[in-house]
C-alpha cells in the first residue's frame, strides 16, 4: 500500500504542467455559448430601479401570466402546455375545415379579369 503512494505521488507530480496560457484571445477561448458573456456582466453592474429590456413592451396583464405560470408545479405546467398543444390542434382542425368550406363554396377563387 505505501508503495503505491509514492508511485502515485511520482505519477501525480509528473502530471503537473508549467505552462502559462492566454485566456485573452478569443480565439484560443472562443465563447461557447452566445450572449453568456454579456449576460454576465450585465449582471454585474449594480442594481436600478430600470426594468429589463425585454420587460419594456410587456402589459400588466403579460406580467400577471408569468406570475402565474411561474408559480405552477411542474405537473401544473406540464398540464398547461397539454392544453394548449389540444387547443392548437382543434384551431387547427377548425381552420382545416372552414379553408374546405371555402373552397367548396368558391370563395377563396382569385376573380378572373
């Protein structure tokens, strides 16, 4: 067992790099994920009383469904998203039925010059 020790100490020592890398260059760290960097440092910059940007054109009402879908379990959530997956779906069969309907009564024809 303590001959393993030193081996290991050996083998860990041997595994030490003494060289120094730029981490300035872009090119050497490119960013992996776009926008992180600048999110990171908007984080850093004190706090004001300023909402967001993305906040900026949101209604009181906008505000009021991310409260609520921010506060649903994730069942809950997975529950809304259900619904409104069925809810597009029958839009969608509605819609697929009124262009039929169109068609058939010769509304949708482009009128001849």
């Amino acid at each position: 067992m303590i001959f393993c020790l030193v081996i290991g100490d050996d083998f860990e020592s041997s595994l030490l790099s003494f060289e120094k890398l730029d981490r300035a260059s872009p090119d050497l760290w490119p960013e992996q994920l776009p926008g992180v960097a600048e999110f990171a440092a908007s984080c850093k910059n004190p706090i004001t009383n300023s909402p967001p940007k993305w906040m900026a054109e949101l209604e009181s009402e906008d505000i009021e469904m991310l409260k609520e879908l921010g506060s649903l379990t994730t069942a809950n959530l997975m529950e809304k998203v259900k619904g409104l997956q069925n809810l597009a779906y029958q839009l969608g069969l509605e819609e697929s039925r009124e262009m039929t309907r169109g068609k058939f009564l010769n509304i949708l024809e482009r009128p001849k010059k």
